[in-house]
C-alpha cells in the first residue's frame, strides 16, 4: 500500500480555534510532518457559541456551516509551506454543535461546509465521520481510538491515552494480557469547556481560557460543590459512553455559577478545575479493568499545568506514570487531528474506522462521506 500525505482538521468543543496536522501515513505508520493551530476570530467563535447553545435560526445556521468551510480552507496549508508537503487528501472533523447519543434517537452535527477545502486543496476530503457509527447502533465516539492504539500501545503495559480537549476522552490500551491490547474508551465528562466558560464570565469574554492554569493556580478548590458535582450520574453509567456540551457546558455551567456565587473568581477557576481532574479519575476507578502503568495527556488542557498537576494528584499512590504526549514526540495539539487523517486514509483504502466495543455499534464501519474535486 503506497504512502500518503494526510490532512487532518480538527476544531472541538472548546470553540477556541482549529489545529491542521499534516502526516505522512505508510501502512501501519505515521508520523507527523507539520502541525499548525489556527484560533477563531471574536466573531465566528461567538456564532458558534450560539449554535452550540441552541440559538441560531436555519438561515444562520446555514451560514454559520458555510463560513466556517471557508475559514477551515483559508488556513489549510501550513504558514511556511516546504517542498513537498502538499497533501493527497483532508480528514476534516468539523465543528460539533450538537451530539445526542442515545439509542432512540441518536443525532450529531458537526459544522463546516468541505467543499471549499475541496477547492482549495484540490484532492478529495472526508468529512461526517461520526454519522455511519451512529447509524449502525453506536454513539458516534470516542473515534480517536485507533490512532492511539497505533501510536501509544506497548505490550506488557496497561497504557491510558486521554485528550483533554472541551470534552475529557480516554483510551484504555491494556498490553498484559496479549500480542493486541485490550481497548476500552469512552468520555469522561467535561475537560476544558466549564474552565473556558468561567473565564469568558470572569472577565466579561476578555479572556476565553485559563492560560497556563494561572488563575486556578491563585485559587482554592471548594471541596463540597466538587463532591456534590461527582454525584453526577453520567460518571457511574458504564462505557460504551459519550458526552458533550448538551449535559456539560452551559447549562451545566449555569447551575456552576449559582452554586459558587459565594467564591471569589479564582477559587470558581480553581474548583472547576479540580472537579474536572476528579471527574477523571473518578471514571477510571469505576470503569477501567486494572491499575495504569501510564497516563498520558493530550490536547489543550494538557497545556494547562495547573489542571496536569491536579490530574497527577489523583494517581499519586498508585505508581503510575503521569506525562503528556509531548514527551513521547507528538505535540498534544497534533493528536485529535492526525487521528482523522488517519480515519480519512482508512476511509480511502475502504477500511473501517470505528472499534464497536469503544462506540457501541453492531459492526464495524466505513466512516465519513468522501468530497472530491
């Protein structure tokens, strides 16, 4: 099977910008090649902050899909393009505005219009990769999975791959009882998107994340609306399991509010944060088959030392090994989006993309609808 130059895009429910990692994919291999991040400007972020909560009319709606296509081809070659480095094909993720994963009447939404990447790049794209595993019985996600199990299992090590983007997801890769891991992911509830919003509220949308944990860090957690918020039942419902913004963003984060009106700023960052550590942890306890040798952390949050401290609390006795994904060579901005160049390419070579144990489908499935130009 011949080598490819893949383009994955992948903006999540943070709504902060879109990172674009171009890899080289050889069989079984890939290796990164160039990762750019590309943050959403003050107008476009707040539409889509305003489809994510629900509030768009159809004809906005339609132009927020169309805008953002645009915005995703404008920045779709890297700022300092090399010889050779123009890719074969894009895995374009979009933007989730919507994702309800239940059995009876599951649904998902993800924004941004391909063919204007189509015109840009001129090579096919694939786009819409949640909805063929959701028609088959699944929920839609986690669907990094295989990327992690490519990149990160190790025989003889019980490995959790976790992306810390809005949404916290982890991939348990379990190398002690085979040649092939046992694989388990699923979401763990919220990651970013309660801290991104507190700062948006805290300093009046001047500021839109906790850069460096700095204000979390000036905190103090308040150790009873942490255990009250842990009592959430999305935490003890078994894996296969998924989430987003519908049971934790504003809402979520409304009702938050109103229980730390008593908290000075930092503190409402800091027990956020905390919670969301906690809520991590709490998940691989209940739901995880054995003890970790290693836990490493990926995406945004996993630039956030303060949340990476607090995460690192939680596995303090047991002896497993805290890192992030940096240390092992792979930028934490570059996971998500080199896991759907990778599904863009299995979709190309007509190779199923979905893991069913993880998602909850009946079967495998062919992910993603193929744009061509």
């Amino acid at each position: 099977m011949k080598e490819r130059l893949v383009l994955g895009i992948m903006s999540g429910t943070s709504l902060d910008g879109v990172d674009y990692a171009l890899c080289r994919i050889d069989g079984a291999a890939i290796a990164l090649r160039a990762l750019w991040s590309v943050r959403f400007p003050a107008g476009l972020r707040e539409t889509l902050h305003a489809a994510a909560r629900g509030d768009l009319k159809s004809h906005q709606l339609a132009q927020a899909h169309h805008d953002l296509g645009r915005f995703y081809a404008r920045h779709a070659l890297p700022p300092k393009p090399a010889r050779g480095q123009a890719p074969e094909l894009a895995g374009l993720h979009g933007q989730t505005v919507f994702h309800n994963p239940s059995r009876q009447q599951p649904a998902t939404l993800q924004l941004g219009e391909p063919a204007y990447l189509v015109e840009r790049l001129r090579v096919p794209v694939v786009s819409n990769f949640r909805a063929a595993d959701m028609a088959a019985g699944g929920q839609g996600a986690p669907l990094a999975t295989l990327f992690h199990q490519r990149v990160f299992a190790r025989r003889g090590r019980h490995i959790c791959v976790n992306n810390l983007g809005g949404i916290s997801n982890v991939t348990s890769l379990d190398g002690r009882q085979g040649p092939r891991p046992a694989v388990l992911a699923f979401d763990t509830g919220p990651a970013c998107v309660l801290i991104d919003l507190a700062m948006r509220a805290l300093s009046r949308g001047k500021l839109t994340m906790d850069a460096n944990g700095a204000w979390a860090a000036r905190g103090r957690p308040c150790e009873p609306l942490v255990c009250r918020w842990l009592e959430h039942d999305y935490f003890r419902q078994r894996p296969p399991k998924s989430t987003g913004r519908e049971l934790f963003g504003e809402l979520f984060f409304k009702t938050a509010m109103r229980d730390m009106r008593r908290l000075a700023p930092h503190d409402k960052v800091a027990t956020l944060t905390e919670f969301t550590a906690r809520s991590l942890a709490l998940n691989y306890r209940l739901h995880l088959p054995s003890p970790l040798s290693s836990l490493i952390l990926t995406g945004g949050g996993a630039a956030n030392p303060t949340l990476v401290k607090a995460i690192a609390r939680q596995f303090a006795d047991s002896g497993a090994e805290v890192l992030t994904s940096e240390a092992l060579g792979w930028p934490v901005q570059a996971i998500e989006p080199a896991a759907f160049a990778l599904l863009a390419h299995l979709r190309m070579t007509g190779r199923p993309g979905n893991l069913p144990r993880t998602t909850g489908a009946c079967r495998s499935a062919i992910l993603g609808a193929e744009s061509r130009y």
